[in-house]
C-alpha cells in the first residue's frame, strides 16, 4: 500500500531512523497509542471480563464485519468520496443470499456469491452516477442508500429472513471453519490482503491514490479517471455485499434493516485511522487500528454498562478528537518525540 | 497565541466537556433519561382499561357493520417486519369485515414525532371519517389527535399509549403485565433462579421500558432468586442485541437466562453455544420465532397480536363512527397469551399468522 512520502529533511536522514519511521507513520502509531491505552484501561477497570481470552475473540469476530465495511468505504473515501449508502447495501446483500437460500435452495457458496455480486452491481451503480454523470457522492450515495432501503423490503416482502441453513452460517460469519477458526475473522482477513494487494502491489491501487491526491494531475498524468472511480466504488459495493453476508450469518437472518449503523461508523473507522477525507492518502494498517480502536472503545463501554446516550457522546467525542490530533501533528509529534527519544 | 496553543486548549475544552455533559444527565440503570417522577411512576403501573378482552372474546370478535361506506386512514409506523405487515393484514380484514375502505399510510420506522406529525397533517387534509393512529410517542403524538379532532376526524390510537383523553378510543395492550408475565413464564421454566441478562428495546421507548419495569418489578416481588446482571438498550436491531448480549456475557459469564422485550432484540438462535441451552423468555409470535420455538432455542413468547391490534384499530373506528360525535370507546385491552412450542400450529399461536404470501407494499 502506498504511503504519504514522508517528508525527512536533510538533518533527519543524519540522524535518525526513528524519526523517518515515525513521520511514515505517525497516524498509525498515535491510533495505536490510543488502542493500548483503552484497552490497559479497560485491562485494569475490569480484569476478569476483559482482559480474557473470550472476550478477545468476541472483539475479533465483532471487529471483523467492521473491518470488511470499513476497507469498503477506504476505497471510496481515496478517491475523493465517500459511500452513505454502504449500510443500506449490506441489508440489500443480506436479503439477497438469505432469498436466494431459502425461496430457491441455493447452495450457500452461490447464494453469498450472488449476493456479493449484486452489491458489487450497486457499487458500479454508484461509480457511474459519481464518476460518469458527475454526481456528488452525497447525493449519489444517500439517493441509493434510500433506494435499496425500499427495495429490499419490497424483495423480503417487508418481513425478515429466516431459516439460513447451517453451514452459511457457520461459513460466512456466524461460526467457525473447522469448528476452530472464526470464519467472520478468516473472511476479514482475506478482505484485508485482498484489498491490500490492490491497493499496494496494482497499478489500479497506484491510480486509486493518484486520482484521490489530485484529480486533474491524475488525468493530466494519462490516467482514465473515470474508470478508475467507477472501480472503486465497484469494489466498495462488493466489500459491502460480503459485509451483508458475514452479518446476516452471524445473526442468523436476512433483514432489510441491517448494517444501518454502517454508514457512519465505516466513516468514522476510517478517519480515526489516517484516511484522508478528500482522498489520496491512507493507510490499510490505519483503518485496521481504527477498527481495534471503536470495537475495543465500545466493547469496554458495554462491559462497564455505560449508558447508551453517554457511549454515544463518548464516541462522538473520540472521533472530534482523533481527527484533531491527525491535523494538529502533520507528522511534527511523531518527530518531536523520537527527536527528543533520539538527542536524549 | 500560537495556533498550537489554541489547538491544544480547544482539544482539553473537548476532553473535559464530555463528562461535564455526561455528568448532567440522570440516568436509569436501563438508560432511560432523567424525566418526571410521574412519568417514571407510570412505568409501573397497569393499564386502566375500559374493556379487557379475553383471548376468547379477542378471537371471537367481528367488527360491527358500518352505517356507510366509510373512508378510515390506518397510520403505521413502518411497513418493515412482520409485526407491521400483521397491523396491516389486519386493518384489512376488519375493513372487508365491516364494509369500510381502508387507506394505509405508513412512516420509514421514523422514532420521533416530528414526522409523524408531518405525514398527519397530510392524512388531515385528505378528510379522512377516522384515523386509526399508531402513535410514535406517547406525548408527542397528542398534537395529530388535537389537530384531527379539531378537522371534525375522530382518532382511535393503537399500539402505544397516548397521554390524551381525546382519542374516540385506544386500543392497546398493557405492556407493564407483559413484563410481568414475561417474568412468570421465565419463573416456569427455570424455577431455580440465578443471574440473568434483559435485553431492553431503544431507551426512549415507551413500551420497552414498561415491559422492563413490568418484569423486574415482578422479579423482586415473586422471585427474589432471579438477579438481572445487564440490561442493555438498543434499537430493534438483532446484530446490536447480539453485540451487547456477548459483551455483557463478558463480564458476566454465568448467566442462566434471558429475557428479550421483544423478539427481534436478540435472535435466540443467534446466541453462541454457551448460551443456546437456557431458559430464553421474550414477546412476539411469527415465522422466525416459531423456527426459534423449534429448535429449542426459545422456551416461551407472548403474543403481541399484531394482526388483531390491525382488526380492532378499524373496527372500533367503525364503532366509533356508527355511535357518532363523542362516542368514548375509553381504553379496549388486547390480552398476551404465553405461547410455547407445544402451541405451535394451534388456533390460539396462528391466530397470530397471516397468509404465507401475504405481503403489503404501498
């Protein structure tokens, strides 16, 4: 995945190596900061609950559907936009494969497919409003957001989905491959390589970052900056049919209202990790730390039994935070401290 | 100053509002907001009902023949999930029942009155004979009642309480005695006690929280052996129920119930294998929780009957026009029959179905 080049004078390559990882790195390694003290604090708060072996593996499996739709919607917020509308097609994923399962007998690997595909079809969608016809992504996305919320329910019938058959949800979020290994983390694992080896190692990643750094260098640069828009929110879709899937496995049924919360928190993961709204700059390893930081926030909240209302002021003001640090160090804190770690 | 410093003092000014703020509300162990001490009394106590239907009357009931081909909006909250799509089947039957037109005018699940009150003003100007209301809140639905009453429309309210003497009726179903019965049956089928999680519905919901009051009061009245360890509110939203039940099984491994206001807070077939074999006690009967029935993963439902909630909404809109002008049907009281899987395909647990196909779009 390509970086920020950091900038490293000509002092700092005299000087030190950790300070030209540390501005490479700043925005991961403040998140990080943040992750380890959460999760001392809540380690310390509530040692026999949270700090264990079970509630890790809570974490992870939690984390992992937040993963997968937080990688969707980095792909639409480096090229400049952003998806509202990624929620609202995991529910249309999510009634998809369980119709496709229980109204057709579809075999699961094909129904999941299917429904993967469709979502990946309302991500094209999306990409030819924005990217061809020039629509923004606001109103682009939230007329789709609002459009899928409709028609899934005219799909299910306006009730919801059940009787899944066992292996979708043990293989696709809800259980374990091989009665040992979280499926929903396997398949967010896959998602993470997969989208790294895009973003990281094809000239369609190396494109992705251009036309999110400057739209008009991009084309300048001989770029199809059209196509390269409609791939990734191609790609967004898609991601979000597979976060559908994963979610409806694990609770067991199709619904039209699923993965409404989605929107914003794949946002606000994203951000908190170092992804630039505006496009052209992020880091996978960042939207992962982003993830492991709202699960870990939320998850200690629950086990404390906070207050709703008061979680989602305390969420509200991480996220102000966060984004507040990532303007206010521009890579000078993480300079700063090795620096000083350095002369000392 | 420098911009640094601003920045910084702005990030503190941040950091210690959020307690500040946080530390200003009251709350309730179950979430709900700080409010008055009469609303909170209200919480724990039953319905004052004028008429209490049996589940034999309720079955046995047809709605009277209208004096006319009257014209009756039916407003729903939402047309999305099984509980609504039953209001609707309903309404619909009670209308060919008793030779009425039916016009069915729903919201997108919005929780606040606003909108509501916005599409009533709409209905209004339609001049509806009758609206039967699903009101989004019990105050702030009162303003559609008042502005309706005051266009010459008779409301009868169904589903939730309003705070009016106003409405030409309400038909509802006490959901304090629904967390009462809720806890009775967990008491049946695990007469042994112990520490238990309640999946409480969105904080601000009235029904949710008197289903909650209704079983806790009745926990420390009759079954001191039961001891609620969480209780966390969400919106109707099984992956959020599910999310909050494991976190608070984090801190509280050895739980050995669950009570669930409703069955869509929490799939019982959703719960890990830990879990899958205790006592699970919730409200709401349709294909999902007859599957949940089955398999064992839920021990006992409540009947929210939805479709006769439908039924009764028109035809006592009907009777309420037939008596005309200030006719005061009061409170009509719906029954909540605990069903289990011994139920399932009885006249009592499919009273509670509609058609397999039956679905209404707009």
């Amino acid at each position: 995945m390509s970086a920020p080049v950091p900038v490293v004078t000509a002092a700092d390559r005299r000087t030190n190596p950790l300070v030209r990882f540390g501005r490479g790195w700043g925005a991961e390694l403040q998140v990080l900061v943040g992750v380890v003290i959460l999760a001392v604090v809540f380690s310390f708060a509530f040692p026999g609950s949270f700090a264990t072996f079970g509630n890790v593996q809570n974490m992870a499996t939690q984390a992992s559907i937040l993963l997968v739709i937080t990688i969707a919607q980095t792909f639409a917020l480096l090229v400049g936009g952003f998806d509202l509308s990624v929620g609202a097609n995991m529910a249309f994923a999510s009634t998809l494969g369980a119709l496709a399962m229980t109204g057709y007998g579809t075999p699961a690997p094909l129904a999941a497919l299917f429904a993967i595909g469709a979502s990946a079809v309302v991500g094209l969608a999306n990409g030819i409003m924005i990217g061809v016809l020039g629509i923004s992504p606001f109103i682009a996305t939230l007329a789709t957001l609002t459009f899928l919320g409709g028609y899934s329910n005219v799909l299910a019938g306006g009730a919801s989905i059940a009787g899944l058959p066992s292996d979708f949800i043990a293989n696709w979020g809800g259980g374990s491959w091989g009665a040992v290994f979280p499926s929903a983390v396997g398949l967010a694992i896959i998602a993470l390589v997969a989208a790294y080896v895009v973003l990281g190692r094809s000239r369609l990643g190396l494109y992705v970052f251009s036309l999110g750094g400057s739209r008009e260098a991009a084309r300048l640069g001989g770029i199809r900056v059209r196509a390269v828009e409609v791939a990734a929110y191609t790609i967004c879709g898609g991601l979000a049919g597979l976060a559908g899937v994963m979610l409806s496995a694990r609770v067991g049924i199709g619904q039209a209202g699923l993965g409404a919360e989605y929107d914003l928190m794949s946002i606000a993961a994203a951000v908190i990790g170092g992804v630039a709204i505006g496009g052209g700059a992020g880091r996978l390893s960042g939207v992962f730390l982003g993830v492991v930081l709202l699960t870990i926030l939320s998850t200690g909240l629950n086990i404390a039994s906070v207050n709703e209302f008061i979680q989602q002021m305390i969420t509200g003001a991480v996220l102000v935070a966060a984004v507040l640090v990532a303007r206010a160090r521009g890579g000078r804190f993480s300079v700063r401290l090795f620096r000083r770690r350095a002369d000392a | 100053m420098k911009r640094s410093t601003v920045k910084l003092a702005a990030i503190a000014s941040l950091a210690l509002a959020v307690p500040l703020l946080a530390g200003c509300v009251p709350v309730s162990k179950n979430g709900a907001g700080g409010g008055s001490s009469s609303q909170a009394n209200s919480l724990h106590t039953p319905l004052k009902c004028t008429t209490d239907l049996s589940v034999d009357q309720l079955m046995d009931y047809k709605a009277p023949k209208a004096a006319k081909p009257y014209n009756i909006t039916v407003m729903v909250v939402s047309l999305a999930g099984y509980y609504y799509q039953g209001l609707v089947y309903g309404a619909q039957q009670a209308a060919k029942d008793a030779g009425v037109n039916v016009k069915i005018v729903a919201g997108d699940g919005f929780t606040s009155p606003a909108p509501q009150l916005s599409q009533a003003q709409d209905v209004i100007q339609s001049k509806p004979d009758a609206i039967a209301l699903q009101p989004v809140d019990v105050e702030g639905s009162v303003p559609i009642v008042t502005q309706a009453n005051a266009a010459g429309i008779p409301v009868v309210s169904f589903g939730t309480e309003l705070n009016t003497d106003k409405t030409a009726g309400q038909v509802l179903q006490d959901d304090y005695k629904l967390g009462q019965a809720g806890a009775d049956q967990l008491a049946k089928a695990h007469p042994d006690g112990g520490e238990g999680i309640l999946i409480a519905g969105p904080a601000t919901a009235t029904w949710s929280k008197k289903r909650v009051a209704g079983f806790e009061d009745r926990l420390k009245e009759k079954y001191p052996k039961f001891k609620v360890v969480a209780s966390p509110t969400q919106a109707v939203d099984p992956a959020q129920g599910l999310k909050d039940f494991n976190d608070a099984t984090q801190a509280h491994p050895d739980i050995s119930w669950v009570y669930s206001v409703f069955f869509y807070q929490l799939l019982p077939d959703s719960l890990p294998g830990k879990y899958k074999d205790i006592p699970f006690v919730t409200t709401g009967y349709e294909p999902a929780a007859i599957a949940s029935l089955e398999s064992g993963a839920l021990t006992t439902t409540s009947s929210v009957e939805n479709i006769a909630f439908g039924y009764q909404a028109v035809a006592q809109s009907v009777e309420a026009l037939n008596k005309g002008k200030d006719a005061e049907l009061g409170n009509i009281c719906v029954p909540a029959p605990a069903l289990t899987k011994a139920d399932i395909g009885t006249p009592l647990a499919d009273f509670d179905l509609y058609p397999e196909g039956f679905s209404y779009k707009g």
